[in-house]
C-alpha cells in the first residue's frame, strides 16, 4: 500500500482518532514519570506519528536518529523537512569512523550481502552501538515499533525491559495498523519519506532496502535476501 491508496472510512478514522488519544496518554506517562526519556526515530512513516505528536505536546521527550552513512537522500530530504516544519534540529548520532573503517578493510564495502553474520556485523557499526551511546543516561526510549510488522515482532509489548540497554523500552503504536499510521499522516499532515509513494513501506539503509510488490509483507524489501525470522539489525533484539 501506498499513503495514495489510502481510503479513510468512517471506522479507519474513529480507530485512529482512539489510539491516538491512547498514545497521547501514555507519551505524557513516559514524559512525566520516565524521564530523562528519548524517541529513536528512524524517520519511518511510524515514527513521523510519534514525532507530531511528542512535538505538538511539547513534550520532554529528546528525539534523536541514527545517521549510518548509507541512508538513502530521501531520509536525509525527510531530515530537512522536520527541521522546516517543526522548528525541530534532530539530534542524529553517526558510527565511530574507526569501527566503520575496519569493517571494510576487514571485509569489503558491501560485505553484508554475503551473511547474516557480516550483515549483523555492518549493523552493529553502524546501528546498535551508536544507539548505545545516544541512550547512555536515559532511564527509558520510545520506539515506532508496530506487531504486525514482521514475524520478529508478532507479540511486541506497549512497554518492555531493555535488557541490552538496560532501560524501559515503550512501544506505543504496538497495535496500529498499517492504515492507521498513514490516517494519522494524512488527517495531520505529516512529513513523510518520499520513498512510501514508490512501494518502500519499510526504509532503513540505501542498499539494504527495496521496493516491494504488493500484497508482499510491508518488512519483505528489507534485508530480502535472509530468512524472515531473522530480519533485525540489533537494536530490537532481546539480550
């Protein structure tokens, strides 16, 4: 699905306009009794959602991304467009150059191709360790996260431990639809990826992700190549 073909029924927006005012609750839970709390936000459709709606409650909830080094120039595009649109400068975390730098010397610059271990090893440079960082201090971090986006995440909870990171971890759009999240956009005029009107409902790095067709699963264009039940970069793993 593309936000195009997106028809809003009469029930598609009171099941928005309900969760919506769930996840408002509960951001202002995470704000009030979670803090120093921050939003990782992946600029996905999901987290554009959660975005507006900590911005427009002024909410103490830091929001920052992870800048790999191989993000496609629509997210980088979609980085300006929220700065413009909400007067907000994120606070983008970027990979330790020397860990980067040993991984292609070590294995090539597009090593990831070849295994989920090189692949995983990439991520982690790139991903997992520079969230570390960016979630060092904080007693708590908000996801985009959604249940029925792949079968690694079928029985996401709304709130976890972390115990990798060794914080609370909050899912707060853990039962949106697909066609929820892009409700919210349309009804509030959301910033969003320009890679969602090209059939990418999932965009992580540039050579790591594909169009989809549709009917496929919306996590199908991300790391294609490997078995489904593995497709995580590490950050959403549990320890």
């Amino acid at each position: 699905m593309t936000p195009a073909l997106l028809n809003i029924t009469p029930e598609l927006a009171a099941s928005t306009a309900s969760k919506t005012a769930a996840v408002q609750a509960l951001l202002a839970d995470i704000a009030g009794n979670w803090s120093p709390a921050a939003f990782a936000n992946s600029l996905g459709a999901e987290d554009m959602v959660l975005t507006d709606l900590i911005v427009k409650a002024k909410l103490p909830i830091e929001i920052f991304s992870l800048d790999t080094g191989r993000l496609p120039l629509e997210t980088y595009d979609l980085m300006a467009a929220v700065d413009k649109h909400y007067g907000l400068k994120l606070k983008i975390y970027f990979p330790q150059a020397e860990e980067v730098e040993s991984y292609v010397r070590n294995h090539g610059i597009n090593a990831f191709y070849e295994s989920v271990t090189l692949r995983k090893a990439c991520c982690y440079a790139r991903k997992v360790e520079p969230l570390k960082r960016a979630l060092a201090g904080k007693r708590a971090w908000v996801t985009g996260m959604r249940a029925e986006q792949a079968a690694t995440r079928g029985n996401l909870a709304f709130r976890e431990y972390d115990e990798g990171n060794g914080l609370e971890k909050f899912n707060p759009l853990s039962d949106w639809s697909e066609k929820e999240v892009w409700t919210y956009i349309k009804q509030h005029g959301v910033p969003y990826n320009a890679l969602h009107d090209k059939f990418y409902p999932s965009i992580g790095c540039a050579p790591c992700t594909r169009a989809i067709s549709l009917g496929e699963d919306v996590r199908s264009g991300r790391w294609w190549w490997e078995d489904p039940t593995s497709k995580e970069c590490g950050l959403h793993v549990k320890a």
